[in-house]
C-alpha cells in the first residue's frame, strides 16, 4: 500500500482509482512486474471534428462509492455504463478470431483504447539516459533512411517527443512522460487517486463538483517510492545452460537484428545495456492505435504536424528486457505470446514482421529462444 497524508481532511485512496495499491497491478515475476490485462486501464479520447478540440481521460476501474463511481456512460450516452469494460469487448473481429462485432460498438469521433500494465524493472537506468542520447538515435534513424522524417510508415524513422526545451520523454506508452519522479507522481494522481504537489488527483466524471481540501502525498513521499522503484534490481539477458539452447539463443539473435527487430530495438541505450528500445515513439500502423491518456496532449487535428504531440498510432518502443516474464504483450495486452505480438507489427514495423513471417520455422524459433532470455529479475 501507500502511506498518505494522516490529516482528516485528505480524503486518501480515490475517490476514483485503478488499485489501490501500486504492486496490485505491478506484480508479475515479482514487485515491480507488468500486470495482466485484468488489470489494464481503460483511456478515451472524444474529438470534435468540427470545432477541432479533443477531451480525453481515464475511465476509472473503482470508486469509493456509487456516487463517485465512473463508467463509458460518462463518456458518452450512447456506451454501456460499464467502469471495466473487458479487452475483448474492445478489439475489433480480427484482433479476437471472429467475424461478430465487438460487444462494445464504436461511436462516431470517440476512441476506446486499454494500456496494459508495463514493468518498473530497470527505470532507473532508463531515468540516466541522458536526453542528447535519444535525440542522437533519432537523426541516426533519419540518416540511414535518406532522410526521411518520422510521418511515414515507409521506413523505422522514430521521434523524440519535445515535452519541454528541456526535456526529452522517456516514460509512458506514448513516452509523455519525461522523468521517473514525474512518472511516480502521475502514476499516483491518476492510478491511486493521491493527489501531490505535482499532479492533482483525477475529478470523477461522475461527480465533477467535488474538491479534495488537502493533497494526500507530500514530495518527501513522492520521493520515497520514487527511489522504491528506483532501487527495483535490473533485467538482463540470461544465458541458457544447455550449449544447445544457447546455440540457438544466439542464433536468433542474429535473426533479430538481421530481420530488422534492432532498427528500433536497439541493444544498448547509453549505460541502459540490453534495454532493447530506442525509446522513441514510431508509427504501428491502422490496427495498432489508441489516443487518450492522462498525460498526452491531445491529438493533432486535423492533421499530424511534425513536432507535435503522440499520434493515434505513435508508441513508445517498449523496452525488451525482461520480455520473457512480461506477457501479455502490446500496449493493451492483445497479443498472449511473443509471436502473436511479432506478427501484429505494423507501421513502420510492417516490414520486420513481413521477414519474420518469411523465415524458416527453425530460425522463427531461434528468435524467440533469443527474446526468452531477456528474463526479469528474481524475487528476493
């Protein structure tokens, strides 16, 4: 659990949250872990074409009562009154197998999306990246595709996305998220519902009206499960025993590289070694989108304006170490395997899964074997 604020009139846990507990949804492998899609988070963006504005929040799974209690209603009439709507419920027929709709049909200028649980491992080194890095990596990437820009699915052109003059993002499926005390501190607001000095907890759409008096955590607590996390042991790539499973481990992982997983997925990152992510954000394609968070800026409209905030399709290249400990994979949890989550590459990414697809079974098994020694750390 988390310590809040011991004045009565701090209202504590919610009164809208997710958990009530940061290691209810980040749990697996040990504390710290992803979490599975039970525990995704349910985010939405309503756009006005017309008037070119874009409102977008959380759907908050719980509520300290019915009165404060949140649903897709809210969102708009025309949605079930649903607080945690099931992921299935969401994807369309051929992301499930199926040809019937999804239960939950879509309404014109509304977007309904989930964010799987991603782990903490690692985040320090992630925090010590330093921002010129990052930029770095994004003018290699425009250099070696002719110069192409980041608007294109053509070619893995990735962007850094300018949270300030200042501040690269590192954080966050859509990486709006520039530091790790930021990130504690948002992950508390809108997650837990404790407001801080840095981000006031969520107003329930429910009952809008209502106004904590008091903030719940203060920056020394903040502080203090920021370094928490910060002290959480770090991934890395675990050799197999056998000489046999090593072969192939480092078979595929040439395969890896070859078919182009490491364009994007770049082994090292600054002192970040074997992070597998260049942490940049990179267009995935039509069926891999998902607006609304609680910390985008909204989408640019009407059209995408280079420098500006996270598209639809735009997400962060999710670090690969601890992979193997990690399903479900993808923003939302859709893909239960490494290989399911291969082939729903697409984008800028269409291609390297194209080749995957194309390689003998063998040398499909060899990068996989290659990605299940990307383990997370042990519970101690």
């Amino acid at each position: 659990g988390v310590q809040t604020c011991a004045l009565p009139i701090c209202d504590g846990l919610g009164p809208v949250f997710n958990a009530a507990s940061c290691v209810a949804c980040h749990k697996q492998s040990s504390p710290g872990g992803g979490g599975p899609v039970e525990h995704n988070v349910t985010v939405f963006t309503s756009v006005d074409t017309k008037n070119k504005e874009a409102n977008q929040g959380v759907v908050h799974a719980e509520a300290t009562s019915d009165e404060f209690r949140e649903s897709l209603h809210d969102v708009s009439p025309s949605l079930p009154p649903t607080s945690q709507p099931a992921l299935a419920d969401l994807l369309p027929a051929a992301m499930r197998g199926c040809v019937s709709p999804p239960k939950i049909g879509a309404v014109k200028g509304i977007d309904i999306t989930q964010r799987n649980t991603p782990a903490l491992f690692g985040a320090d080194l992630i925090d010590a990246i330093p921002d010129r890095i990052i930029i770095a990596n994004e003018r290699k990437q425009r250099l070696k595709w002719g110069l192409s820009d980041s608007n294109t699915d053509d070619f893995p052109v990735g962007r850094a996305i300018r949270l300030s003059e200042k501040q690269v993002g590192k954080f966050g499926w859509k990486a709006h998220v520039g530091s790790l005390s930021e990130f504690v501190r948002v992950a508390c607001a809108n997650e837990l519902g404790l407001g801080n000095p840095f981000k006031a907890q969520p107003v329930s759409m429910a009952k809008s009206d209502y106004r904590p008096n008091h903030l719940d955590l203060t920056d020394k607590q903040c502080d203090q499960i920021t370094a928490f996390v910060a002290s959480l042991p770090h991934p890395h790539e675990i050799v197999p025993a056998s000489a046999e499973e090593a072969k192939r481990a480092a078979s595929g992982k040439k395969v890896f590289a070859s078919v182009g997983c490491a364009d994007c997925h770049s082994p090292d990152l600054g002192e970040a070694k074997s992070i597998y992510s260049d942490l940049l954000l990179h267009r995935m394609g039509k069926e891999l989108v998902g607006g609304g968070t609680y910390g985008d800026p909204p989408p640019e409209l009407p059209a995408f304006e280079e420098g500006g905030g996270p598209q639809p399709s735009e997400w962060r290249t999710p670090p690969l170490w601890g992979v193997a400990d990690s399903a479900p994979y993808m923003h939302d949890g859709r893909a239960a395997t490494l290989e399911d989550a291969i082939k729903l590459h697409g984008g800028q990414a269409k291609k390297s899964a194209e080749r995957f697809l194309e390689l003998p079974g063998d040398q499909r098994e060899d990068l996989v074997a290659f990605l299940n020694t990307l383990r997370a750390p042990e519970s101690h």
